[in-house]
C-alpha cells in the first residue's frame, strides 16, 4: 500500500466505521429465545406428564423401592410360678441381617464377620453366595443374638466400611431355673413357638401377635421416616401356674443327689397339695438346660413323671384294703394266714419275702405282705378291683393335660385269670404313671374324695367327687402310718415333729422280653401330716445300681429331705406330740 492509498483510508469517514463494525442480534436473539422456549415446554410438559399422568405408576413404583411393612415386636408370655415368680420370660434381643448381593462383594471382610458371629466362615460364604445367586436381598445372617455378638459385627462393619447389614430388634426366652424347670416348662423355638412343656400346651395363649408398621427406608434398608402404624402389637398372655418355684429347686435338688447316690439310670418325684389338686413341684432326671442350644437327647427332654409308666408294685395294697374295707370283707383287725410264706395260685406261686405267719388287716399293709393282700382280693369279684382301680384314675390321663402325658395300662377284667386277679393285687400287670400314683393317693388323703389335679394355680377349691367313705380313708391312713413306724418299711421316710403314712413299692422292670434280674423301680408315696394331710409325695428312682433297690432304702430318704420344707413353708403345725419338731433336720441341713 503506498502513501497516499494509507491516507486516504485513514481520513475515511467515522460513520463508515462503525457501521463496518456493529454486530447483528436480532437473529441470533430469535434462535436462542426459541431454544429456550422448546427447551421450557418440554421441562414443563415433562412435569405435567409425570405429575398427572403418571402419578399412580411413579407412586408406586417409588413404594415399591423405599416404602415397606415392618413388623413391630411382641413380647410372648411370661410364665410365672403361684407366687408370681418368673419361670420363662421374653428378653429383646439383636437380629443380624445382610443383603447378600452387597455382601458378596466383599469377600475381604468375610473372615472377620464370621468370626464375629462364632460360625464357620465356609458355612456362611455359602449361605451369602447361595442366596445371591437365587437374586435375595434379604437374608438372616444370625438370629437372637447375645449381646457380646451383636457388638462384635458392629465392629466389623464399622472396620469394613460394610454396607447391607442391619440389625432388628427380636425377643428371646429365657428360662431362670434352668434345668431344674426345663421338662416342665419346655421351650420354644426359633420362630418362639412352643415345642415341649407348658410352652407348647398353652401356646395359642402365650403366643404373641407382632404389629406392623409402614416405613421408608433408603437403599440399605436403614429407615428414613416413619409412615403410620398399621396394626398394633399384642402381647402374649401371662400364665401362672401351680408349681412353688422353692419346693421345685429342693424336689430337684434331692432326686438328682438320690439318682447319683445309688448310679441310676433316672427318676421323678411329684408333689400334690391335697387341699386344692394343685401340683406343687414334678421333677425328673436326667434333665437339659432349656437355654443351651437344642444337642440334648430325647432322653433328658423327657418329663418321666408323665410319659414314663411302672407297675406301681406294692403302692396299690392300700386300695385294695380300702375296697375291702368299703364291703365289709376285713376290719383293721382282721386276722391273715400268711404262713407259709407263699400262695399257690392256679399253677403259680405268690410268695413273700419271709414267711410272716399270722398277720392282721394293718400288718399287711406295713410288712407288705403279697400272700395276706390276695387272700384279701380273692374274697372280692375280679371287677370290684377293676372298677375301683378306673375311679383312682389308673388307665386314663390326668386333667392336667400335658402334651404326651400317657394313659397308662389297665387290662379290662373280662380277660383276667386267676393268677392275673391276684398279681394285679399288689400291683403288676398294670401300668401307671407318676403323676396317676399320686392322684390316687390324695384321695386317700382327702378323706376318700377325688380332685382333678391341675398344673395352674387355682383360686377355688374343685368339689370333687367321693370314692371311699372318709372313714374307710382315715382307716387306711393308719395303716400306712404304721409302714413309717419302726416296724414298716419305711422308717426314713419318719419326720420329727409330724405323722407321717405311706407305702413303698418295689417292682421288677418289665421290659419287651419280660422281667430284668436286677433292675427294679423303686418308688415311695407319703403324705403327711396324717392328722389332716395336706401334701402327698411320690418318689421313683429307676433302675438303682447300688446294693440297695428298695423303695424303703431308696426312694424314701428323698421324701424325708424334701417334705419337712413343704410343711414349714406352708405352716404347716406340728400334729406329733411324742416327737417333738427338730428344726435341724435333714432338709435344713442338706445332708
């Protein structure tokens, strides 16, 4: 460009410039206002399309993802002895949960959480691997956990940085007296439904009822708020049962050192208050600790006092002399032949252990002689036996209604020979349960009146029905107080201070292929005080090993150790006057 061409273009014309220069918005404005417009009415659009058109869909499809039904925990029952005492009790407990497709993602923390929960670490890979393959997002890693355990998986997760576990409140029972309660009470199990015991017979009333609740919970399943209660919670019922929870621990107590003391293979002892049929203590042996983890055997959860049966043996001469009593066949006093120790029967023999010689009505019942109490039964028809034996109770369950209680054996008399008239006498060819025994000899103890026994605590006596005459009842109870004297078969089963009747029994264990040489049950029943009996015990130890087998040696020492505490208990008034009261008995001092 020369010089000149500079100049001329330089002395151009100011408004020139600017014209040259301005920039155009108009269109530009146009478009952009019209992208802005579109891009408004499709938002808009957008949002009128999800909040009204698909309202409900979104709805629930966000339920669907954060909007849930939780239950909300119940309490089961408390069962409680008849002085308000907790036997089983519900306690809230942690629940660990995990959503196993999260979980599975990390197989470092695995070792750790498994250690945590005390199970094997390949047990619960597979259970976590399992249900991930199967698409769950919900899983229990363990159920009612101690405390300890619920701390140490929070520790794992906080160490982790885990996410998809959580933990609900559950409740777990819990059983105080242990053992010592454990075939009465039973248990429950992991969904807290009764299995054995009073747990499973009065489920439906100590079952509870959880509530439920709507929530919305984020994506760990942690809720966020909570919606509204659907259904409240409903506590299981509250039962109160007969049993004295003291008289149960030393019952226990004394049959578990009886059972060890003579090495035998088990045993049971049931307590009845005479007044009110109520049962105040029914242990047995072996038993299990309810509160451990079920590796007990069927042997220990069962309760022997209900579902194990014996030939009750020479514990049914009483009610033999009472029918004999009640139709005028003998008097206290009439005199037996026994001699010379043995009776034929038919092709068979009943003997006694010596021969007794001449014996009256009451020396019978306290030396237990075979020979004089079929001589007694055979002066009475094969039904009379049959029916009074049906009255006591034998051949039928009890009222008490525990689940697997068993009815026991009573062969109807149509079928009874000679020889099976008078071995039913004194007391084989029949079968009885613990519980049977001693409901029949509260009725002795009642004057001859029958009482439906019960496992609950009553508030009113039951009428009951007559089954002897109350003077054919006290007569017996003379007799059988003379078993206890120092001329029976029972002295140790004497308490200072009070009288004391009863009858021990001792029979051969029958098994399948008949009668065992050297294994018998041995069994003792005892009331006291005699004046007016309040309380009937029967003790059985099953298959003793030591040298001593019978229910007088026995059986009888546990009655001695275990009675004196139910009378004090009770207030229960010394009725011995030749004996005065030694408050350092044997049950006191626990020899």
């Amino acid at each position: 460009m020369t010089r000149a061409d500079f100049q001329r273009t330089s002395h151009a014309r100011p408004t020139d410039r600017a014209t040259a220069r301005a920039p155009r918005f108009t269109r530009r404005r146009l478009v952009v206002g019209l992208l802005l417009l579109t891009a408004f009415a499709s938002v808009t659009a957008s949002a009128f399309y999800r909040q009204v058109v698909e309202t409900d869909f979104l709805k629930n499809q966000g339920a669907k993802r954060f909007l849930r039904d939780r239950e909300i925990p119940a309490r089961r029952g408390v069962i409680m002895d008849r002085h308000n005492e907790p036997l089983a009790m519900s306690t809230a407990v942690s629940t660990i949960w995990a959503d196993p497709q999260l979980l599975i993602e990390r197989p470092d923390a695995l070792a750790s959480l498994a250690r945590a929960l005390e199970e094997p670490q390949a047990e619960v890979a597979a259970r976590i691997r399992d249900d991930a393959e199967k698409g769950r997002r919900y899983m229990y890693l363990k159920r009612r956990v101690e405390p300890y355990c619920a701390r140490a998986v929070e520790d794992v997760v906080e160490t982790y940085r885990l996410g998809g576990i959580g933990m609900e409140t559950e409740y777990r029972r819990f059983y105080p007296g242990g053992e010592i309660f454990a075939q009465l009470i039973g248990f429950t199990g992991i969904d807290d439904q009764g299995q054995e015991g009073i747990e499973l017979m009065r489920n439906d009333e100590l079952q509870a009822t959880p509530g439920k609740r709507r929530v919305i919970q984020d994506g760990h399943r942690r809720i966020v708020e909570e919606v509204e209660q659907l259904r409240a919670p409903a506590h299981g019922e509250d039962i109160v049962l007969s049993v004295d929870q003291r008289l149960q621990f030393l019952a226990y107590r004394e049959l578990k050192r009886a059972v060890e003391t003579h090495r035998a293979v088990g045993g049971s002892a049931v307590l009845l208050d005479v007044r009110t049929g109520e049962i105040l203590a029914l242990v047995n042996q072996p038993s299990f600790n309810p509160n451990q983890p079920r590796r007990e055997s069927a042997e220990q959860r069962r309760n022997r006092a209900l579902t194990d049966v014996l030939e009750p043996g020479s514990t049914i001469k009483p009610f033999v002399v009472a029918a004999a009593l009640e139709r005028g066949v003998v008097h206290p006093h009439t005199r037996i032949d026994t001699d010379p120790g043995f009776l034929r029967v038919g092709r068979n023999r009943v003997r006694d252990y010596r021969n007794l010689g001449q014996l009256d009505t009451t020396s019978i019942i306290a030396k237990s002689s075979n020979v004089g109490i079929v001589k007694i039964a055979q002066q009475m028809d094969q039904s009379v036996l049959w029916h009074l034996y049906r009255r006591i109770g034998f051949g039928s369950k009890t009222e008490a209604g525990f689940p697997g209680e068993r009815t026991g054996f009573l062969p109807h008399y149509d079928g009874w020979s000679d020889f099976e008239h008078a071995t039913l006498a004194f007391g084989y060819g029949l079968n009885v349960t613990t519980l049977q025994l001693a409901q029949a000899y509260a009725i002795l103890a009642a004057d001859g009146i029958s009482r439906p026994i019960t496992l609950f605590r009553r508030d009113r006596v039951p009428e009951g029905e007559r089954v002897f005459a109350a003077e054919t009842a006290k007569s017996v109870r003379l007799m059988l107080e003379a078993v206890v004297s120092q001329d029976g078969t029972a002295r140790r089963a004497a308490i200072p201070g009070y009288r004391v009747a009863g009858k021990t029994g001792t029979a051969k264990k029958a098994t399948p292929q008949g009668y065992v040489d050297g294994k018998y049950q041995s069994v003792f029943v005892g009331m006291a005080p005699v004046s007016q009996p309040r309380f009937v015990m029967v003790v059985m130890i099953d298959e003793p090993g030591g040298e001593d087998y019978y229910g007088g040696l026995v059986a009888a020492p546990t009655f001695a150790n275990v009675m004196p505490a139910a009378l004090r208990l009770y207030s229960i008034p010394p009725d011995d006057p030749k004996h005065p009261l030694i408050l350092t008995s044997s049950a006191e001092t626990g020899r």
